[in-house]
C-alpha cells in the first residue's frame, strides 16, 4: 500500500511569552496508507489539533517535511498549498458552517472556489448530499438542522471537491452518543465505500475501536505509540495509552476491586483474557465441562474492538478442590500470548 | 414676524429633498469607502488573514485622529480641502465632503468590529477548502456578518442626518439650513417645529427600513 500521507520529522512551535517557545508537536513522523483510517489520540494540549492543522498546512510546520499525495507542502508556496488544501477535506468540531448559506450553498461553496462553473457545482453538491441522506434539505438553512444533520452537511462539504483525503477534528465530540453514532456510521461509508484515506483526532476511545484502522497516541508533543489499532488494545505498552485503553474497555480488576470481588466471591477465582488470538476463552466451556467446573461471571469486560472481540472474564470457580486445581493447569497449559490469572483467594 | 405658509410649505420640501440628497449621496459614498478602509483594518490587524503592521497602524490611528472631532470642528477645519474639491464651501455639495470623511472612518470601525465578531471556525472552514484571504473577506466575512452590517449601516444613516442638520447650520443647505434661517435667525418657533419634525421623521423611516431589512437578512 502507498503512504498518502507522510510526516517527516515535524515539529511546531509557537513563540511564547518573554522570548520562550512553546512546542507543540515535537518530531512527529508517521506514514497514513492510502485508504486507512487513523485515528490520533491524547489528552487536551497533547498536540493533536496543531498535528492535523499541520497536514493540509494551516499551520506551517517549523521543521520537518510533510507530503500529502506524494507532494511535499513544505515546498510549495501559499499559492500551491492552497491548491493541495482543496484535495484534503476538513470536518469540524463545531461544524463551523456557513449562516449565509443555505445547506446547498454550502456544499457548493468549495466547488465555487475551485472554479466549478455554477450548474456542475449544484448538480455535484446535491449528489454529495444524496451520500449523507440529507438531498432534501438542500433548501433549508443551517439553523434548520439537527447537531446531526449539520455534521453530516459538514461531511458533505469537505467531500463536495472529491478529496482523497478526510481529516476530522473531533468531528463527533460535540454530539450526543446517538447522532455520534449516525456520524460515525457516516464516515465509516466514507472510507468503506468512497475509499477515502481519513484522520481523524479524537479523546473517545470508542470512536477509536469502531473506525481506525491505525491508532497514534500523542502525549506533550509527541506520538508515544502508533499501531495497529487492535493491537495497542489489547498490548497497551505507554502509561497514557493504557489510560485510554482502560477508559474503553472494562479493565480486568486488581487491587480495591479485585477486593470487593473477593468479598462477594469467596470462591477461586481467575481471569481469562479474551482475545483474537488467546484460545483460552474458546476452550473454556470445554476445559469446564471435562474437569467438572461449574462457574459464575464475577466481572467481565469485553467489547468489540475493529471487528473483533477483547477484553477479559473473571469466573469464581466451584467444584472439588482437585477438579478446580486441574482446571486451571488445563487452562494455564492452553494459554499461547495471553496468560490467564489465577487469583488465589 | 410670522411666515407666510404658502410660499414656505415648498420651502420644506425643498429643503428637505437636499437633506435627502446630502444624506445618502454621503451614505453611498462612505459605505463604499468605509467599507474598504474597515475591510483593510480587518485584514491588516495581527492575527488577521493578510497581517501588515505598517497598513493597519496608519488607518488605525488616522481612524482614532478623525472619529474624536465634533463634526462642526470638521467642517471647519476641513474647509479649505472642500474648496480644494468641491470648489466652494457653501451649498449642499459643500456640505457632502466633510459629511463623507467623517462618515467614511465611522463606517470603517462598524465594519471592523462586526468582522471580529465573526467566529473565527467558519474562517479556519474556508481556508481548509483552498481560499484565499480577498475571497474569505468577500464571500466568507461579509456575508456572515451582514445582518450586523446592515444595522451598523443603518446607525450611520441615522448619524448622517443628524450631520446634514449640522452642516446645514454653517451653510450646507437642507433642513438644518431651513431651521436655521428661518426659525432661529428669524425667532419664528413654528418653523423650527416643521423642521424638528421632518428630521424626526426621516430618523424613524431610516430606522424602520434599517430594522426590515436587518431582520430579512438575519432570517428572524
């Protein structure tokens, strides 16, 4: 796959007060493949806002390189950034569209820039917003929507020129969780059907584990981990992505919980990971049923991350001492990446 | 000494056609000048789509230098310029240079402030998609902030009438020249309420149209 995006080495910094500089992206280097989502995560202040404004050079990185397409921004003048800027669309946080216009005037308004003549402009505008589901309310004005409708009218207008590129600025963030569902099924298509390279930047997990392809992780500047989305799930290795990781899934339980647990639980208990690739749960109604085991769930966390199960169950087992003891060297024997935790009680 | 009715009624209409007159050639004369000099003090100010300190620190004091003077001082001090361009300083054209100058670096502040308070997303909008700064000015910033415009414009409408009365004063003809001649310099009250009274009128019928137009614009 070619890289449609690639960051070189990027640093910005702005000046501060008293001859200081303030950095907010600190040597960033990270490759998007064409047709893949990434996602960049990381507290507010992290940098990823400056990241994204950094790709389509709204803002001019102070060192590194960025190529978009092949083409290197930081070679081109105003005048040809601006020519690349209308290959990339951008989705807004707050929509930021225009009142002036009406939700068709909208959508066409890139088109107008880019020198479409008038009839095209209508008739590509209105085919942008049959793809979002919003053709009839091509006359309405913005104030006449839904916090919904407007992001998916924002969405049609960042798709109105064909970009190959999308970048979403916590495009859903502002939404209640059942129109950011309707976003997100929204850009899913976008990426799934158009086949249109996005990046987006995010503090929601769930956006995450439900659209990227790729996950960057951006703490002080700095992407601090980057990979393939399932895996930094499930082998978070920095303190702040497992922060996020944990936000997302239920975590398996340790310490005051692992006691409170215990409290309701006076039986043996263990954790199984769930994974796509730790067998251990797959064999555990097996392994159970030929030791003799009978089980309760005392916890379990376990969500769908890019179309695939992870999380962990915690069982309190009850049955024959021995039974119990043979189980858990059965399951232990099983184990390939994912050990399962006995935590003896 | 009481005026004779019939032959003053026309009298007012003429005098108040010039008020006309004087009031709008200055409206769209400073609207249009205002408008570039407000536009340019938008653009030109830090943080701004075309940043130049030079640019915007001239206009800005020179603003600041203008908008102070009570607009008799103008007309005074500005005589000799009005002769310079108009040729004379006395009539209703005479009147209209001063009144456009004052009026231009007035216009020029309502049009700067109401460009600021366009939300700065809807700019950061129309930069990703690949405009330029003279295209987000004219396509993005103005017709966001129209419906403001529209209401600065017609505060300034008000305000012109306002001066037109005083410039007719110091010979500038219209109403104010009518109030002047004939109901101060003459004792006669009866004149001066005709004259009080026509620019009451044109004040409410400026706001009125101000007010419906504004409310077209915004959509409420």
């Amino acid at each position: 796959m070619t890289a449609v995006i690639e960051l070189r080495d990027v640093r910005k910094t702005y000046p501060g007060k008293h001859g200081t500089e303030f950095t907010a992206v600190d040597g960033v280097s990270l490759t998007v493949a064409e047709g893949t989502v990434l996602g960049v995560v990381g507290h507010s202040g992290a940098g990823k806002s400056t990241l994204l404004r950094l790709v389509n050079h709204l803002e001019v990185p102070t060192a590194g390189r960025v190529l978009v397409g092949g083409r290197d921004l930081t070679a081109l003048d105003e005048r040809g950034r601006r020519a690349v800027r209308r290959s990339v669309g951008m989705v807004f946080q707050h929509v930021n569209l225009f009142r002036s216009r009406t939700v068709l005037g909208n959508v066409a308004y890139p088109l107008r820039l880019a020198g479409t003549p008038r009839a095209e402009a209508r008739r590509r505008a209105l085919e942008v917003l049959r793809f979002v589901g919003l053709e009839d309310r091509a006359r309405h004005w913005p104030e006449q929507l839904s916090g919904g409708q407007r992001q998916r009218v924002g969405v049609a207008r960042a798709l109105a020129t064909s970009p190959k590129v999308l970048l979403c600025d916590e495009a859903t963030s502002a939404l209640d969780p059942q129109t950011t569902r309707e976003v997100l099924e929204l850009l899913r298509r976008v990426n799934t059907e158009l086949g249109i390279t996005i990046v987006l930047i995010t503090h929601e997990m769930d956006v995450v584990r439900f659209l990227c392809d790729q996950v960057a992780v951006m703490s002080e500047g700095r992407v601090v981990e980057n990979g393939e989305v399932y895996e930094v799930f499930a082998r978070p290795r920095h303190p702040v992505t497992k922060v996020f990781v944990r936000s997302a899934l239920g975590d398996p339980p340790e310490g005051e919980a692992l006691e409170r647990l215990r409290g309701r639980h006076p039986g043996r208990l263990v954790t199984v990971p769930v994974t796509r690739d730790a067998p251990g749960a797959a064999h555990l109604s097996r392994l159970l049923r030929e030791h003799r085991v009978d089980f309760t769930i005392a916890h379990a966390g376990v969500g769908e991350v890019r179309d695939a199960a992870l999380g962990s169950v915690t069982l309190e087992l009850r049955g024959a001492e021995g039974d119990v003891d043979a189980f858990v060297a059965a399951l232990d024997a099983v184990r390939t990446t994912a050990k399962a935790v006995v935590n003896a009680g | 000494m009481q005026a004779d009715w019939s032959t003053f009624w026309p009298k007012v209409v003429d005098a108040t056609g010039e008020t006309v007159y004087m009031v709008l050639v200055t409206l769209a004369l400073s609207a249009v000048l205002g408008m570039a000099v407000g536009l340019t003090l938008y653009a030109t100010r830090k943080g701004g789509v075309l940043p130049n300190r030079l640019v915007f620190a001239v206009l800005n004091t020179l603003v600041n230098v203008v908008r102070p003077v009570p607009f008799v001082i103008a007309i005074v001090a500005l005589s000799p310029v009005t002769r310079g361009v108009v040729g004379t300083m006395i009539g209703t054209d005479a009147a209209v240079f001063p009144m456009v100058v004052v009026a231009t670096f007035g216009v020029a502040r309502i049009v700067e402030t109401n460009l600021l308070s366009v939300e700065s997303g809807v700019i950061e909008a129309a930069r990703s998609m690949g405009a330029g700064p003279l295209r987000i000015l004219l396509t993005v910033l103005v017709p966001e902030a129209l419906g403001p415009l529209v209401l600065g414009f017609t505060f300034m409408l008000v305000a012109l009438i306002d001066f037109s009365a005083v410039a007719g004063t110091v010979g500038g003809g219209g109403v104010g020249n009518l109030a002047m001649t004939y109901g101060y310099l003459r004792f006669d009250t009866s004149v001066m309420v005709v004259a009080v009274a026509v620019l009451i009128a044109l004040v409410q019928l400026a706001q009125l149209l101000g007010n419906a137009l504004a409310r077209k614009v915004l959509r409420r």
